[in-house]
C-alpha cells in the first residue's frame, strides 16, 4: 500500500505545473481526486478527496493531506525549481528541492509524445481540449497513457510544464486520467478541476519555504520512509 501512497504523491508531484499570462493569474482553482474501476476501501481510503493549487504567475502550490501527511508540491517556473514539502503528524515539517538540472536528470530517459484528438469539453467553465500522452522509459520502453484535457485560455507560456513529466504538452491541465495497472488491478484516477477563483490577495510570499521546514534529504530513516 506504500507504493499506492507514493503514486498517489508522485501523480499530484507530475500534475503540479506553473501559469503565465501576459497578467499574471493569481488565484485557486479546486480538484476533485476519484478513483473508477476499484472498490478496494483499502485503496481508496489512501486517496485524498480533493487537492486545492494555488497560482501566481508561473509560481503554484498544491496542497494535499492523506493519512496523517500533509504534502505541498511548489514549482517556480522563473526560478527554475521545485519543492516538496511534507509535514508528518508528530514528526515537523520536511522539505526536498529539485533545481532545474536536477530535474532534467530526472526525466532524461523519459520521452515524451503528445496526440490532440480534437476533442473538446467545457471543465469548470474553461474550455479544454482532449491530449493523449504516452511516456515512455528509454531504458525498459515499458510507456503509461495519461488523458490529459488542457486550456489555452490561461495565456501560459513554455513555463508552463516546468517541473513535470508532461512536458511535451502545451495548455494548463485541468483535468489528468492516469490508469494505473498493478496485475489484477487495474483503476484510473482523476484529477478534475471543480471551481476556479481569481484572488488578488495571493503574493509571491505564499510560495516560499517555510523557515521552520529541515531538509528531508539529510534524514535517512524519512529518505528511507519516503522511498528516496
């Protein structure tokens, strides 16, 4: 169930992109988090019911909390890095930054190919178009399809899929279908944006590191927890 719980993580990590505009949205945009095709209580119980990003320009912060950890994925785009932080009931708050060659290393035998099907749907009041992506591991060509439906109305820039696996795709995501096969399982979860509220009260300070957060990477018994 570990292995579910860091997808689950890994899913939203990938999901988290950053906006540009020729100004700057700044707001909060609402998911739903469902899960079709199993009814495992075991399974669903380690998904979270919803998770809440908020924007400001190319800057975005998502926030999540299942079973007893709360999870804040930031990406910068202007700065060109990344940040997790975790916060375990009991145990504080911990944090794990990726600079931009980091994350490049990261996705280095990871292709990327996107298809538009020409498909489109209204999601949350924006109108998105259909986007097929197929990943691709170089070294085991083993590949995973994602649905993605994305919308040009934010204006976004190449920014916009910094720090994300889904790199080769242009417009924001509002909506993500990840079928995940674990040999006789197989479900799909969903990432669907329910509202979206521009807030003029979001600044650049809501996205910096907490003070009170320790670097996750100089833990070993956490690394060792989280898998890293």
């Amino acid at each position: 169930m570990k292995r579910i719980v860091m997808l689950v993580a890994l899913f939203v990590m990938a999901f988290t992109v950053s906006l540009s505009a020729q100004k700057p949205f700044a707001g909060h945009i609402h998911y739903s988090f469902t899960v079709e095709g199993i009814d495992d209580p075991n399974v669903l119980a380690q998904m979270p019911e919803s998770v809440d990003v908020t924007v400001f320009g190319n800057k975005t912060k998502t926030v999540m909390n299942m079973q007893g950890v709360g999870i804040q994925n930031i990406t910068d785009g202007d700065a060109k890095l990344t940040l997790t932080i975790i916060e375990v009931t009991g145990m504080g708050k911990y944090y794990v930054e990726l600079p931009a060659d980091s994350i490049e290393k990261k996705f280095k035998n990871v292709q990327c190919d996107a298809t538009y099907t020409g498909e489109t749907k209204d999601i949350a009041g924006y109108l998105c178009k259909r986007v097929v992506v197929v990943l691709t591991d170089l070294e085991t060509d083993e590949t995973q399809e994602t649905v993605i439906w994305v919308s040009d109305n934010f204006l976004a820039s190449e920014a916009i899929n910094f720090g994300s696996q889904y790199r080769c795709v242009k417009g924001y995501p509002l909506r993500t279908e990840t079928t995940v096969d674990q040999g006789d399982t197989k479900f799909t979860i969903i990432q669907e944006a329910k509202e979206i509220k521009p807030d003029k009260k979001v600044k650049a300070l809501d996205f910096l590191r907490p003070s009170d957060a320790k670097n996750l990477m100089e833990e070993p018994e956490l690394k060792k927890m989280f898998g890293l």
